[in-house]
C-alpha cells in the first residue's frame, strides 16, 4: 500500500489525572500500531494541568519528559503547532471555554466530558463544523464501550426505536452487591467507596444524575433531537432495600439503574431510575462496575454492547482511538466530518405518560379485607393487580408485595396518594417500575 508522507499530529492534552495519564500511557505503549492505524504519527507535543508539580512527577514515572508540561493553557488551545486539542479535566467551566477557543483556533477537539455535551452538544458540534474541525466525544458515555461510533456510523443506517442502558458502574456495583450479599444500600455503597468505584460524595451517581447525562447523550445522536440532561426525567436507588432486591429475586427480576429512551411518531422518552427487568434480560446480567447498552432497531434488530464503562484504561482507549480519528481526518483534508445531527425536533414526553407495569411494597394493617380495599381503591384509577405476595410481619403490620398490570404513571401516582390515605395502609414503603420483556 501506498502511504502519504508521514506527518506528525502534535496532541495537546488538558488534564493528566487518572484519565489524562492513561491516555498519554496508550499513546506511548501503543505507538508503532496507532501509526500503522492512523497512517500518520501521533505526539503528544504539549501538556496543561493546574496541578502541575503533582502531573511532572506522574509524568516522569511513565518516563515522559517534564518539558512537556506549559503553565498556561493558551500554549495549547491558541498554539499553531498544536493539531488536536484532549480535554479531560470534566466539568463545565473551563472546559467550555478552552474547547470553544480550541475550535475558533482550528483545531480538532477530542473530550470525555459528559457533563458539558448533554448540556452544549449542539453548540460546540454546530461550531466544530463551521470552522471545519472535528469535535469527537466517544469516551463521555460508557467508557471505552463504542456506542457513540456506533450510533452515529456502524448503525446510521437504522431507524433506532429504544436504546435502553446500564451506564452507570457505581450504582451498578452497588446493586450487584446487594443481590450476591444481601446486604444494606449503605453498606455496599461503603464498600464501593473503598474500592475507588464511587467517590466521597456520590451524589451523581447514586441519584442517577451521571446517568441522565449519559441518556441525554445517547438519545440525542439515536432520535436526531437535541435532549439536555434536564429534560430526562431522574430517580436514583437510594431508596432500594434488600428487601426489594430480595422480593425482586424471587419474583424472577432483578432491580437494576436503568436509562431508558424511547422513539415515538410525535415525540420522545428519556428516563433514569430504578427498574425490575426480567432476569432473563440480558442487561440483569450485568454485573459489578460493568456498564452495557442495549439497543433495537429497524434494520439490526436488537444488539447489545458490554464492557467497562470508566477506570483509566478503558477510558483511555475511547479517547485515543477518537485521537487516531482526528487525525486520520487532518491528514486527509476531512475535517469537519463530525457534524450536529439533531435535526427532528420532538416533544420530550412527561414522565406522566409513561406506561409501564409497578411493583408496590406496602405496610398495612395485618387483618382481614385489608386487600379488598386496596383493590378498591386502586380500582379507582384503573389500576389492577398482576401479583399479590404477603410477606413479613412487624409487629401488628403485615407487608404486602404489588405488581399492577401495565398503567400509565399519572393513573399510578394517583393510586398511590389514595393508598396513603387508607386507614388499612400504613406506609407505602417502595415503588418500582417493572419491565418484563426478555429481550
């Protein structure tokens, strides 16, 4: 085969924490293959990070050389001899304003950044293609897990119905845990702390925010519409207990945080929360930090895509290969490729009219026709039983397990608040939402 003149891309990366220093360790481990791959060299020519004493001696002991750290981030974002611009320090700002000024100076953009594409996707691809760069963003969804690619290329040809997903490791570990141990939430959140898959404060993941950002980002690129992170609707598993996942197990489920997005003729669904899957689905086997997508489509049917979804190296390994894009892309005059898609605008459905089946964990008064006025009332809203189970009692309560028939949420929501007005009833403790597909 005949190559062109080699050429260097000069890399510059904003950023050398835990994924910044995995990316620069495959760019120099992989060197000769990535070459062989891109058909051009690839450098890194330039780093920033505002902890730069910490990130020379992190450097070093990959044996890169300290010179290549700047102390001011414009030696990257507004420097001639910088091609691609990798940014993995996360958050909104600055990270919007370096790759915003990154892009006015022509360069090609690679990020990880989840927070700042589910918010200003459309606007940072929208001014990518205007100046004719790139602006890639494999590694903010799923780790090193190809989706991104996947939808927009390997699958463009689709008319995508559901993309629905396990994108979260945290939340996914600590589950998992609950199930294999029986154990409390707090107690597996603990040992998931210890164990570096969730940070002090997990507020993100655990209320499923981090989640939602990744569903906005995927159901944009799957329905062509531009869906921002504060329009998916959002519930985390602080309130799942083992007794749930226990009544879950025995009922042939498995509870599990679940982004979920929908295509529909007039409009869209996009949600985060807990979900009571089959056990016979292949995402409820899917365990400890491992994330997986399951998607179905018109023309590929149904495809599921599993590996791990952060840690340094998988991360890592989206982002080079974004980097190996980028600059295939310069050396052969095609940037700009990567262009907004978002061109449907539908209707964000209200979580109201969601339609599923509900699993109800109740305490209630442990006598006779307390179930009969449950029906009644739930009755009333045209809400019917699937499953009745009465389990444990404490004290002078019995606790009562509910599945309903498939309803629509509003009609749920209204049965509920008539449950907790029952004499009979004395808390309404759990409320999932059920899917039974198999597939």
């Amino acid at each position: 085969m005949i190559k062109l003149a080699e050429r260097i891309v000069n890399v510059g990366m904003i950023g050398f924490g835990t994924v910044g220093g995995g990316t620069a360790k495959l760019l120099t481990d992989n060197a000769e293959i990535i070459r062989d791959r891109a058909d051009t060299r690839i450098k890194i020519k330039r780093i920033y990070d505002k902890k730069e004493s910490w990130a020379k001696e992190r450097a070093v002991s990959m044996g890169l050389s300290p010179e290549l750290f700047t102390d001011s981030v414009d030696n990257i974002i507004a420097a001639d001899d910088i091609d691609v611009v990798v940014e993995v320090i996360g958050g909104i700002e600055p990270a919007m304003t370096y790759i915003k000024t990154a892009i006015i100076h022509g360069k090609s953009v690679v990020t990880a950044n989840k927070d700042l594409m589910a918010s200003f996707g459309e606007e940072l691809l929208a001014a990518a293609e205007a100046v004719g760069v790139d602006l890639f963003f494999e590694a903010s969804v799923a780790g090193g897990i190809p989706i991104i690619k996947a939808i927009k290329e390997s699958l463009a040809a689709n008319h995508f119905h559901k993309v629905m997903g396990i994108v979260n490791g945290t939340t996914n570990y600590i589950l998992s845990e609950m199930a294999a141990s029986g154990a409390d939430f707090d107690v597996c959140l603990a040992q998931a702390q210890a164990l570096g898959y969730a940070e002090a404060n997990p507020t993100n993941d655990i209320d499923g925010l981090d989640a939602a950002r990744k569903m906005a980002i995927l159901a944009s690129l799957a329905f062509n519409s531009r869906i921002t992170a504060d329009m998916v609707y959002v519930e985390g598993i602080k309130n799942i207990t083992k007794w749930d996942i226990a009544y879950a197990n025995e009922l042939g489920y498995t509870i599990k945080l679940l982004g979920i997005a929908k295509d529909y003729e007039d409009s869209i669904e996009v949600r985060v929360h807990p979900v009571m899957i089959s056990s016979s689905h292949p995402l409820a086997t899917v365990n400890d930090a491992f994330n997986a997508v399951f998607v179905e489509a018109d023309a590929l049917g149904k495809a599921m895509f599993l590996g791990r979804g952060a840690g340094e190296m998988p991360t890592a390994s989206a982002i080079v290969g974004d980097i190996i894009s980028a600059g295939k892309h310069i050396v052969h005059n095609l940037g700009g490729q990567t262009s907004c898609s978002y061109f449907k605008n539908k209707r964000i459905r209200d979580i109201k009219e969601v339609e599923c089946k509900y699993y109800l964990r109740l305490m209630v008064a442990d006598r006779t026709m307390v179930l009969a006025h449950i029906a009644d009332a739930i009755g009333r809203r045209d809400v019917s039983l699937d499953t009745v189970i009465q389990k444990r009692s404490v004290g002078d309560l019995a606790e009562l397990v509910l599945i309903t028939h498939e309803v629509k949420e509003d009609s749920m929501l209204q049965a509920i608040k008539d449950l907790n007005n029952l004499a009979v009833v004395d808390d309404v403790v759990s409320v999932i939402r059920v899917d039974d597909s198999d597939n």
